[in-house]
C-alpha cells in the first residue's frame, strides 16, 4: 500500500510539473495544428477527387443520354456507301460503282467539293471518273436516317483537273423558251447560274437564318446577249446548322439561294448545298475501350469551313423577261 501511493505521488508530481512548463504546452499545441492542418488538407484532397468523380460520372451520363436521344437503331440510320474503286493515283479514266448495306437506302453524291445531301445527284449506275476527282457520297435509308460521308479523292496522272460539274442541286430540264419580245429575251428555266461565296463561314459562329454573301462568277447569258454581269452580288440564306459534338460528330452548314436581282427583274432560282467538317468517328471508336473511362466519347469532329472563293451553282427556276445588260 505504501508503495502504490508513493508511485501515485511521483506520477503527480511529475503531472504538475508538466503542466508548469510553458515550453512543453507551446509544443504539445504546435503538434495538435500539425495534425489539423494535415487532415484538413489531406479532407480537401479527397473533396477534390470526389468532386472530379462526380464530375466525370455527369459527363459520361450526359453523353449516353445524348447518344440515347440519337435514333440509333439499324433502320434508322444508314450504313456509309462503299466505292468499288480504292482512292488513289490511276494513268487512264476508271468506272466506278456504290453500293450500301443498309436495305432500301438511296445514295448521292457530288464531285465539286460540296456535302451531298438529298438534294445532290442521285446515283443510278456506275459512274466515270476521267479527271482528278474528290468524290464524296452519302445514303439515306427508307427512314430518313442519313449516313455518315463516304470520300474519295482520285487522282488521274497527266490529266489536268477539270472544272466540277455541278451537283449540288437536280436541274430542271432547260425548257423551250417562248418568242421575245423586242428588245427583251428569256433566260429559260434550267439555266445555270455559277457563283463564288464572298465570305468565310463556319459551323462554328453560323445561326439558321444568317446570311451568305455571293457573288456571281460569270455573265450570265440568254443565248448570246449578256443578262446579268459577273461581280454582281447575290445572297444565300443558312437552313440548318449542327455543331461539332461528341464521340466524333463533325459540324455542318446548309444553305440555299432563292433569287437574283437583275435590273428591276428578280430572277428566282434553286440551289442548294452543304458542307461537313472533318469525321473524327473512327478515331472516337478506337478510343471507346479505354479502360475506366471510355474517353472517345469526348472527342469531337471538326467544324464545317465554307471558304471564301468556293464555286457554288444554282439554277434558273423558271423563264425570265429580261433585258440585256448595258
């Protein structure tokens, strides 16, 4: 018994003289905001993490839904056409043949550079390639649903590019033109009217209702007299804009010219074209088997770019009185 409460005695002592000694309080409390700063700043890292968790797991949902809301099923989109001639460099013309798998899709396809749409050459049968061509084709299936755009670029060795015939509206057949009357003449229905555009446009900064400033590329002729001179500006007007988006979906602008002014006369006419940035879906798939996070879903496709100095044709939409130009 005595022994226990000398011990007790020392353990007391030696408590007291603890708590007098200023030095050891000042490193027992430096010690405790060691501790606080360190889990206040190890719970502000674990904040973050979660934070960027959450954050990735509202992309990815975000994604999937927009992916959702895409009609996706076989029937609705249509598969890419293929070309039964590879792209390449050839010394002599070639014949080349479309097909798709997707049953009951119809194909078209231009060679002047622009986007088909349904309003481009419809393909019917095989078709001859007898200059450096860029041909660039499309398939839209029984549903409606468009496929992505097959392009191919052939090159013809020692024959010099022509110019593109265009394909970006169907023409109406030229039709036969009533007798003038004096000192006027008609511009028949048909007529093809070549433009330029006079000003870049992007996918990017283009809204539904903007206007596209052209300028036509030549005279425009009724038989040999000169109706409208080159130079003379006209105004196309952007139908429909879709940004890039995600899992590789590349940016496109359309658009449509209704009419020409020539004198006091408004010669109206039809044409229509599109034009689609770079397809980055390829890419986009190879990178959907990321292990954790499949990161292709966020690769986009590239804006669509209308140069400035783009040929673009339209075509006359029925007979026109006009004057000659003076």
């Amino acid at each position: 018994m005595r022994t226990y409460l000398t011990l007790l005695a020392l353990t007391l002592a030696v408590s007291s003289v603890l708590a007098q000694d200023p030095g050891m309080q000042a490193a027992q409390a430096a010690q405790q905001a060691a501790q606080i700063s360190q889990q206040a700043s190890q719970q502000a890292i674990d904040q973050m993490n979660q934070a960027s968790q959450q954050a990735n797991q509202q992309a990815m949902q975000n994604a999937q839904q927009a992916a959702l809301n895409t009609p996706q099923c076989y029937r609705c989109v249509a598969a890419k056409p293929k070309f039964s001639v590879k792209p390449g460099a050839y010394s002599a013309a070639i014949r080349l043949k479309m097909k798709d798998s997707t049953r009951g899709a119809v194909i078209y396809y231009t060679t002047d550079g622009w986007t088909p749409t349904a309003a481009s050459t419809r393909y019917t049968g095989p078709i001859a390639i007898d200059s450096t061509t860029s041909l660039q084709a499309i398939a839209i299936s029984p549903y409606g649903g468009r496929s992505r755009v097959a392009t191919a670029v052939y090159t013809l060795n020692g024959v010099a590019p022509t110019a593109p015939v265009a394909q970006t509206a169907n023409a109406l057949p030229i039709s036969s033109a009533p007798p003038s009357a004096p000192d006027k003449v008609v511009l028949p229905r048909g007529t093809a009217v070549s433009f330029v555009i006079a000003s870049d446009v992007s996918s990017r900064t283009a809204d539904v209702g903007d206007k596209i400033s052209l300028t036509l590329a030549e005279d425009l002729k009724a038989g040999d007299a000169v109706v409208v001179k080159k130079g003379t500006p006209a105004v196309a007007t952007v139908t429909e804009v879709d940004g890039k988006a995600m899992a590789g979906t590349p940016g496109e602008v359309f658009f449509q010219v209704d009419s020409l002014q020539a004198g006091s006369v408004l010669i109206k006419l039809h044409g229509t074209a599109a034009k689609e940035g770079q397809d980055k879906a390829g890419k986009a798939m190879g990178l959907m088997f990321v292990p954790v996070v499949p990161v292709g879903i966020f690769v986009h496709g590239k804006d669509a770019e209308i140069k400035q100095g783009a040929p673009f044709t339209a075509f006359v939409d029925e007979d026109t009185l006009l004057s000659p130009a003076n």
